[in-house]
C-alpha cells in the first residue's frame, strides 16, 4: 500500500535552502545564485547583503524581482530492524521563491524595500512515510506474537500535509558619512504561518488466530486488538491532525560599508536575533503535536555577515563570511526522541543541541567579458556546528559545499537580467539513536540541492 507524507515548514521547510543558516534563507538573489557571495554587495540585491552599501547606487530609483526554482532530495537512511523498507525517500520542490527589492537613493541617503521568504517556502514529500512515524509501528508484529499469536507484516496508510513561510518584509534608510564610510539602520517584520493537515489510517496485520484471522491475511489491527486486546486499540485507531500555526516577529539591522578606493569595499552587517512565537489553532490532532492554544517559540538566531570586494573594468572578487549564532536560541527537544520516549521515559528525551555556532566562508568572481556582458562563478562552504542531539528526520542540518555559475547581461543602460544555476553537496551525517525495546541503532542522513534564478533589474535615473 501506498504511504504519502508530506511536510512543510517548521520542521521540514524552514533548514530547506543551503544558502543560509538553520532557519534563515539567505539566497535572497539571482546574483547570490550565480557567485555565492554577496555580503559585500554593492548592487541592488544589497538590499538584503549589504544594505550601507546602497548609498553608492546612483541617484533614483532602482527596482529588481527574483524568482528561483530548487529541487531537493533528502533521503533516510533508518537501520532499525523491524522497518519494511530503510530508505525513505524524500523530495522538496520549490517552483517558485521569489524576491523583490526598491531602492530610493538621493544625495547622500538611500531608502530601501526588500521582500522575500525569510524561512519556509517550499514543500517536501517522502512517498515512504519517515521513521519516526512508523518505528512504533513497525512493532505491531513483535508485540502480538508476544501474545501468542504468530504475526510477521503490517501495513499503514499515512498522509500529512503542510505549508509554510516566514515572509521577511525589510526597510532600512542609510546614509553616507563620508565620501568612505556609509552607515544603516533598518528592521525585517517577518509574519509568520505554518499548515499542517494529515491522518494515519488503514493500521493492518496478518495475525494467525483460529478465531479471529484463520486464513493469515492482512486484516485490520483493530479487529485483532479489539478482541485480544481491547485496553490497546488506541494504539491502532486512525489518528488526523489539522492545524495553523501563525506568529510575527521582528530583527533589527545595523550596517556599515567602508570604501577607501574605487577598487575596495569593506562591509559589515548584523541581524539581531528575531523572537518569534507561534500559537496553534488546531482543530483536531489525534497525534499530541500540536495542542490547541499552545505557543512554542520559534527564534531565529543572530547573523553577522563580512565581507570584502574588489572590482575593475574586467573584474570583480568578493570573499565573505558569515556566522550564524545558532548557540543563542532553545531548539526544543529531539523528535525522534518524544515519539519514543514520551510515553516510557521522558527523562530519554535530549534537546536538540549545538556544538558551535554556524558559518559560511564563500568566495564569487565575476569576469566582465564584454561592455554589456559578464559570467560568474562561485564556490561556498558551510556548517551549522549542530551536535548529535539536534538530527532527527524531521529536522537535519549536514555541512555542505555549493557552487555556483552564471551570467550578467544589460539589455539596456537601464534594465539588466541576472540567471544562475547552483548545486550543492552536503556531507552524509550517521545519527545514533536507541529504542527502548531494541536498543541502539543508527541513521544515515544525506541531502542533495539544485537551485535556478532569474533576476531583473531596472532604474529609474534621476
């Protein structure tokens, strides 16, 4: 039988995209796609990467719209023996994730507006169901035959459904001190939703019992329990779940940008960290994941991003760095952990932890082979210093490398298109976990992602 599960946002969806943190999107641009790096932007996109940098733009108005598809595989590997099958195999597609900035900028200050998912946007399918949802199930032919009647299959039919995105609406206002050093202020309003809908159904088994199931086929697990073990048929009944999760935050953000030659430019940017809770309307949840009312925090850590350009008429460097401060906010508990322990040994349950906080060093070049024309490329490194604790297969954060390539074309003095391809390669992460009535076993967590953009960008010269 078939068995669907598909999860959005919080849990599957806000670590989606590479080009960020644990929860932060950062692949706020066509240009990010196509170089890797741009916290030393000094183009429109540093909107979001640099925003001091804008009051180098020239006087007027400047518009760009973005839009990216990304294709992700993020397969799990799960050891433990009872499972059907070990692979489950899961896909995330995003067709569209789109970006838009405007920019004011007149004499020496510069106002701007920029618009994109800030975490979320996507959906993520595992036409195999995921572990943590059906270890417990999986038990089912251990325990009846435990109680005398030899059973060896079971199957379910589970489907769960979901979206979500953290919208980051951006203004800021900067200033150019002097004809060198320029300054920002600026705040992101992120309002927040997450759906989730869902049921797990159809529970069966192939017990042996003269009375009960003679034949040995795959019956119902309810009409076992119900006569065998009627104090147990909760454990077997159709579960649904429907909720809505809905929260706003806010995150404050300084800049600045030095730049002491025509060539060099210098930025610094820190996002403080956006305190954020989300409160469940819920309907109906059978599973006790999302108790009406409830609120659960959901914070989003601090970023500080560094970065370093040069340029000329033939090209253009920048190198930068960003760390995430992944350390200063409560990741919850461990999922895999509260399915299996909540109801035996909650002392079992580990909160999701990290090690240290994250980074990304990445390097872009952009090669300006004709007046009108120029292709880039890019390479970026990144690791969020998660421990153990924190890997789930509802939520896993691998260190990956990304490289991207693209090209640059000015149709005209004033409309310019940015396309990129990018694909990242993440480390495969071994994550031990152990079960109560089997003990320890391991899980094998590996990602693959490919991401297209298009960019336009036009201006209107004063």
């Amino acid at each position: 039988m078939k068995k669907t599960i598909v999860f959005a946002a919080l849990l599957m969806l806000a670590p989606l995209v590479y080009g960020g943190g644990l929860l932060t999107n950062t692949n706020q641009s066509a240009q990010f796609i196509r170089m890797m790096s741009r916290n030393a932007s000094l183009g429109i996109d540093a909107v979001y990467f640099n925003p001091a940098g804008l009051t180098t733009l020239d006087d007027g108005w400047h518009f760009a719209v973005n839009s990216q598809t990304i294709f992700q595989t993020k397969p799990v590997d799960s050891r433990f023996v009872l499972l059907n099958d070990s692979i489950y195999k899961g896909t995330v597609n995003v067709p569209v994730f789109p970006t838009a900035f405007a920019v004011y900028k007149m004499d020496r200050w510069a106002f701007s507006l920029g618009i994109g998912p800030n975490a979320g946007g996507g959906s993520a399918v595992y036409e195999n169901g995921l572990p943590s949802f059906e270890i417990p199930l999986s038990k089912l032919p251990l325990l009846i035959s435990n109680l005398g009647v030899p059973t060896s299959r079971y199957d379910v039919n589970m489907n769960f459904e979901g979206s979500s995105v953290f919208w980051g609406i951006q203004v800021g206002a900067a200033y150019e001190i002097s004809d060198i050093i320029s300054a920002s202020l600026g705040v992101r309003v992120l309002p927040s939703t997450n759906k989730y809908s869902g049921y797990i159904r159809d529970i069966r088994v192939n017990p042996t019992h003269p009375l009960i199931n003679p034949t040995g086929d795959m019956i119902a697990a309810t009409d076992f329990f119900g006569v065998a073990a009627p104090d147990r048929v909760s454990l077997v009944a159709d579960k649904e779940v429907e909720t809505t999760q809905k929260g706003l935050g806010f995150a404050p953000i300084v800049s600045l940008n030095i730049k002491p030659s025509d060539n060099f430019n210098f930025a610094i940017k820190y996002e403080m960290k956006t305190n954020l809770n989300l409160q469940n309307n819920t309907v109906v949840d059978d599973l006790g994941l999302f108790p009406d009312g409830t609120v659960s925090e959901n914070d989003i850590p601090a970023l500080l991003g560094l970065g370093a350009g040069y340029r000329n008429d033939l090209i253009e460097a920048q190198l930068s760095y960003s760390m995430y401060f992944n350390k200063g906010v409560a990741w919850g508990p461990n999922i895999r952990d509260l399915s299996i322990w909540k109801d035996r040994d909650p002392d079992q349950i580990r909160n999701r932890e990290i090690a240290k906080n994250g980074m990304e060093v990445a390097l872009g070049l952009q090669f300006n082979v004709l007046d009108n024309f120029a292709f880039s490329v890019g390479g970026m490194y990144g690791d969020q210093g998660i421990a153990e604790s924190y890997q789930s297969d509802f939520s896993f954060s691998n260190p990956s490398f990304t490289v991207g390539a693209g090209v640059e074309w000015k149709l005209t003095d004033a409309l310019t298109l940015d396309a990129g391809f990018s694909n990242s390669f993440y480390e495969d992460q071994t994550v031990s976990f152990t079960d109560p009535d089997l003990g320890p076993y391991n899980e094998i967590y590996s990602k693959t992602t490919m991401n297209f953009a298009v960019g336009l960008s036009y201006t209107l010269f004063r």
